[in-house]
C-alpha cells in the first residue's frame, strides 16, 4: 500500500471542559477509507470540494483486508448475451425489500464505475480483442460479474488511496468518529464530527478527542463486522450504525444479512467461495479425540450429490434457507452449522477427493452434474485431485493462504459459518443522503440492498454511490459557516463521552463484548425461532439501560476508544434483533439470512435419512418483498416502521431535450422537484 498524505494542521483549539481539543475544518468530511470512502473523497476532491478523510485504520478495513477467492464488481454487460441497465437492476433487487430505483442506480452506474477504476489502474482481466472477461457468481444466473484475483477489494483500496494521494487529500490515520454533531436551528443538520485519535493523547487532552467540522459528512465505516462471534470480519470493524442511531439517523433493512462458509477469524478469515469449493475438496470434521467423520454423506443421497453441491457453494455462496430444500447447496451449510453446534471442528481437505455416500460409488469426475462438469472441462480443470484443480483454476487463491502461514497443499483448511455482511444498514435516497439533513452514508454502512444480491455487488454499490453522493454534496456546495451554538454542541458532545467512560463502572467492555456477539450468533443467525429472538431483544435492551445509566468502564485511555465502540456495538445489536422481532410478528418467514423455525413451519429440509424436523422452517411471504423495515432510536428507545420500497416508472423514458435543462440548472439533484418514479 502507498504511504499516505501527511494529515494537515488544526485551524484553532477549543477547550471543553479542561481538554483542549484541535479543531479541523473543511467543506466535506468522509468517515471511512475503504473502496467506498475514498471514492466518495476522490470524486469530491475532483469537484473542487474541500475534503478530508478519517479513519480508524487506513488498511484494516474489510476492503483492504477482507474477502473470498473471487471478489467482484459488475459489469453492465454479459459474456455473449448482451445486456441491459433494467436487467441488470431487476436482478439486484430479485431478492426483494431493495428500493427500485437505487437497483436502477447502480446497474446504470455500474460501467461508470468499472471504465474508471481501469483507468486509475486497477488490473482487471481483458481478452485478447480487450473485453472485461465475466463469471456467474451468488444469486446471478447471468454472468455480470468480473475479478482480479482474490485481492480485488484490496487493489481497488491501493488505486483509490494512490489517487487520494495524487489529489493530496488530508487523510487522518488512526482517528475515529465517535459521536455526530448535529445543529438543530432550522432542522437537524449534520456539522461533523467528535474523533477520538488515541495516538495523539496530550496531558490537556487525555482521551486525545478531535473536532472536526464540515458542511457534509458521509459515513463509509462499513458494517458492523463485531456483532458475532463467528465472523469472517477483520477485527474491530465496528461500523458506526450504533453512531448514526444515536444521532437520529434511520437504518434499513437490519434483518438482513449474508452468512457462509469461511476460515475463523481467530486465523486468517477469507470466504470459501469460489474455486475454493469448485475444485471440490474432501469436507470433513473431527472431534476432540481426532476421530474423523464424512459428515456430508449424512445429508446428501448419492456421491454425485453430494460433490456437485460442494461445487455449487462457488457462485452459490450465502445461506439461503430455500437452498436446504431439494437437497441443494444450502444443506451444506447446515451440516456444517449442526456439526460445529455439536462440538467438532470442520475442515476441507485439498489433497482428498470426497469420500462416497454410503452403499454409493467412488468420487469420480464423469459422474457430478452436468452443470459441474461442463464448469469444469471449460476450465481446463477435470484434473484428478482437488489442489491441481485449484492450481489450474486459481493459483492465487493457494498463494494468499501461503502468506498467512496456511500451505492448503499441505494441510486440511479448519472453516465455518460465520456472518460476512449486512445487507442492511443507514437509509439513504438515490443520492446516498440519509434522513439527517448533509449527513450521507455509502458502502457496507448503506442500507441499500435488499434481501439477496448478486455477489460482489456491494463493491459496484459502494463505487457508484460514492460518486453520487460526491455529485450530490458538490451540487449543493457551501463552505462551512461557523454557527452561534458551534462550541455548545461540541460541548454536548464531550459531555456525552465523558459521562459514557466511567472508570469505577461496573459494565466493562470485554463482558459486554461477549454478551453481544454470544446473543447475536446463537438466537440471530442462520437458524432463528421467534421466542428465542424476543428473549435476546429485551436482554439487549437490559444491557443497553444498564450502559446508558452505569457507562462503561475502561482500563486506561488506551481502552477508552474500544469502550465507545462496543457501546454503540451494544445499540446496534438491540436495534437488529428488534428490527428482526418486529418482522416475526408481523409473519415474516425464512428468507436470505435465516431460516425461522417453528414447529408450525411448512417447509421440512430432507437429509439422506429422512426430514429434518427441528429445522422445519416458515416460509418467506410474497408480500414482504414488496416493503422494508425501517429503524430510528427515539430517547433511547428503538422504533420500527414497515414502509413499501421506493417504486420506478416502468414506462418512464429519459428525453434528450425535455431533461437536459434540469441537469444543467441542478434540478436533478432535488428530489422534490421530480414527478413520482422519475427521481432517477
């Protein structure tokens, strides 16, 4: 990675009771540097707009660090089939609960977003008349998506951050947003934020708090990666939903989540997607005492079943309750859930073949699926074991375990299910503005997919609505003015912190770290039923009240931060599992992320043995595609609102001369100026 721009001097100093706090300001302030912050700063930088970037850790965030074999970002068109930007946004919102219009949004700035990051040199694979080569990845029968290795996140990060550099954008390392400032004169309006940058302790500023202030501020911290304990995360992603809560922000969608198969994030923590399940490795687990158990030959009929289904997890990656039916790919998922459940750790082994089912035949190549076996031939790949498949198909992916100390040519891969990502997040409109007047969110943090999305197409979604939100902000450009309660707010804002770290406290951020991911892994993820998930509502609700009148104590200023972050870990976690209790009683059934259970449930998943009667689930209703679940905090209490998805004319066609004028007086950028379903 690129060393970064030297951060810029503070304009002045406040002291706030008896810390003296720098003060930077600027026209804009983008929390977050992964793929979709620094797009939002490059694009606002290029527009003029005086901006400065914050965060926690430059390289640490999931784009620069997280990941699966084949990461991806989409292209507007298809391998030999042609394509068009409706397509495209059908297929985005297939899943349902995605507002149509930013599915609109995305397909049409998807080749925008593609042709730019080629041309700041992100090394996307071409043929040899120079097309982007293309693949079928999760929930995409099509084929848009394309790669550059397992590292693709990570390049886009390097070619970002080197442009930032070029355009000398301020970029403050190891500094964390703590608490918005929102000015309430006419209507609420974001004004910055509180950071605290540990790093830069002084005997006048203790816990090391920075103020910074801007006309807008765009939130790009990504998910909240620490609710679970089985992760795929990087550690301490935290996000800032429980920030954006707190100021009044509204979330969307917090029911919704992706969770598969991948390495424990206590080693190195990858997804297995891709070709590290196409090239069809031996899965296994083992208990305590080192016995070893085909536990798939269990769930799956035959061996071409079963073998055929590992290979599926490729572009079928996210669990999916409708996909343990029919003995499909999800049935894996289960089994491995069930198996780590029960105590025994799973492994894949890429020196091994699958073993049979039992009374079937040997593993062979000539008999799996003819899908798989077509994948296959046409990647030169019907080689004999699992590692020279791999080689042949993706040698990078054996090289990037290599750097972590992990030879999979050697030694079996331990792995699990663990969460990957919220599909769910801050609300915003087509132009990545929230429900706070200049405050913005993109990427992870976003809100803006729905129940299941193609894979890879948080990537397209965090580069093309960094660019809105950058044409957005510049469109309505103001410097910042200072206001008469500038320093009252900053004032309120300390005071919020300090009263939050308490020392001789009770609470202490370990136990409520534990309290938090425990409740979150086992009572929301990919088995659920509805009293066990009211129970740990109001057990996160206790531990919220129990924060909000003891604080949290900390152990030094170092810990001071982290105390922060799992308070507003502790918020967001309350807020998921009531967002999830009121779509249960609403009649909400079994859909992406999880399987509702319940002994009136209409669907029975069959194992090899028989129905699978305590995974009978509820089945997902038609008619929750059709709306989304709102969240906001009210005086400390969580509020949920069901409200239908943002519809797009379908009969709407753009007209040269009729819409040219709105874009050159800036009325596209008003919302209110557009007639229904033409916001576009």
């Amino acid at each position: 990675m690129p060393k970064l721009a030297n951060e810029r001097p503070p304009n002045e100093f406040m002291t706030i009771r008896g810390h003296v706090l720098p003060v930077h300001r600027a026209e804009s302030l983008v929390l977050g540097s992964g793929a979709a912050g620094l797009r939002a700063a490059v694009e606002l930088k290029r527009r003029d707009v005086d901006v400065v970037v914050v965060s926690q850790s430059a390289f640490g965030g999931t784009s620069a660090c997280s990941g699966s074999d084949k990461q991806t970002l989409h292209t507007a068109n298809t391998a030999g089939a042609g394509d068009d930007f409706r397509a495209l946004a059908d297929a985005l919102g297939a899943g349902g609960a995605m507002d149509e219009d930013t599915a609109y949004v995305e397909a049409v700035g998807s080749g925008r977003a593609l042709a730019s990051l080629q041309f700041m040199g992100l090394p996307l694979p071409q043929d040899r008349l120079g097309s982007v080569l293309r693949y079928q990845t999760d929930h995409d029968e099509v084929g848009r998506a394309t790669s550059c290795g397992p590292r693709t996140s990570r390049l886009m990060v390097q070619v970002l951050t080197r442009e930032a550099i070029r355009l000398d954008i301020p970029i403050f390392n190891h500094t964390t947003g703590v608490r918005l400032l929102v000015a309430s004169r006419d209507k609420p309006r974001a004004i910055g934020v509180l950071a605290m940058t540990p790093n830069r302790r002084t005997a006048e500023n203790p816990l090391g708090l920075t103020v910074f202030l801007a006309a807008s501020v765009v939130i790009a911290t990504g998910g909240p990666g620490e609710l679970y304990r089985d992760s795929v995360y990087p550690r301490h992603c935290f996000g800032s939903l429980g920030l954006a809560l707190e100021a009044g922000v509204e979330a969307v969608n917090l029911t919704e989540s992706q969770f598969g198969i991948g390495t424990p994030r206590d080693n190195f923590p990858w997804n297995l997607s891709g070709t590290y399940v196409q090239c069809i490795p031996y899965i296994f687990s083992r208990d305590a005492r080192g016995n070893e158990r085909n536990f798939l030959a269990d769930y799956y009929r035959t061996t071409q079943e079963l073998a055929s289904n590992i290979f599926r997890k490729g572009y079928q990656w996210p669990f999916h309750a409708t996909r343990m039916l029919d003995f499909g790919s999800s049935l894996l998922d289960l089994a491995v859930f069930r198996e780590t459940q029960a105590g025994r750790k799973v492994f894949m082994d890429f020196n091994r073949n699958p073993l049979p089912s039992p009374g079937d035949a040997e593993f062979s190549l000539d008999r799996l699926d003819d899908d798989v076996r077509s994948y296959l031939a046409n990647s030169g790949a019907l080689l004999a074991q699992p590692i020279e498949r791999l080689r042949k198909m993706n040698p990078l992916s054996i090289e990037l375990y290599k750097r972590y100390k992990y030879d999979i040519t050697r030694d079996p891969l331990e792995f699990a299910i663990n969460n990957q990502h919220m599909n769910g997040g801050i609300a915003v409109d087509t132009w990545g503005a929230t429900s706070l007047d200049a405050c913005y969110a993109v990427g992870e943090a976003a809100g803006t997919h729905g129940v299941t999305r193609p894979g890879g197409a948080a990537l397209n979604a965090g580069q093309v609505f960094g660019t809105r939100c950058a044409e957005h902000i510049a469109a309505r450009r103001k410097s910042y003015e200072r206001i008469d309660n500038e320093r009252a707010l900053v004032d309120e804002a300390v005071d919020a912190i300090l009263g939050s770290l308490r020392p001789g406290s009770s609470p202490k951020s370990d136990a409520i770290r534990k309290d938090v991911q425990n409740r979150m892994s086992d009572h929301a993820s990919i088995l659920c039923n509805a009293p066990e998930v009211k129970a740990a509502a109001r057990a996160a609700h206790a531990l919220n009240e129990t924060i909000r009148q003891q604080g949290i104590a900390f152990d030094g200023p170092n810990e001071a931060l982290r105390a922060l972050q799992w308070r507003q870990s502790a918020i967001a976690s309350e807020a998921v599992l009531k967002a999830l209790v009121f779509y249960l009683e609403r009649g909400g059934g079994s859909r992406g992320a999880r399987a509702v259970c319940s002994p009136e449930g209409d669907r029975i998943p069959q194992a090899r043995n028989g129905p699978l009667l305590d995974v009978r689930f509820i089945s997902e209703r038609a008619e929750d595609r059709a709306e989304q679940i709102h969240v906001r905090m009210d005086d400390g209490t969580i509020v949920c609102e069901a409200r239908p998805i943002r519809r797009r004319d379908q009969d709407y066609r753009p007209f040269f001369e009729r819409d040219w004028p709105d874009y050159l007086t800036g009325a596209i950028h008003d919302p209110a100026t557009s007639p229904p379903g033409q916001a576009l």
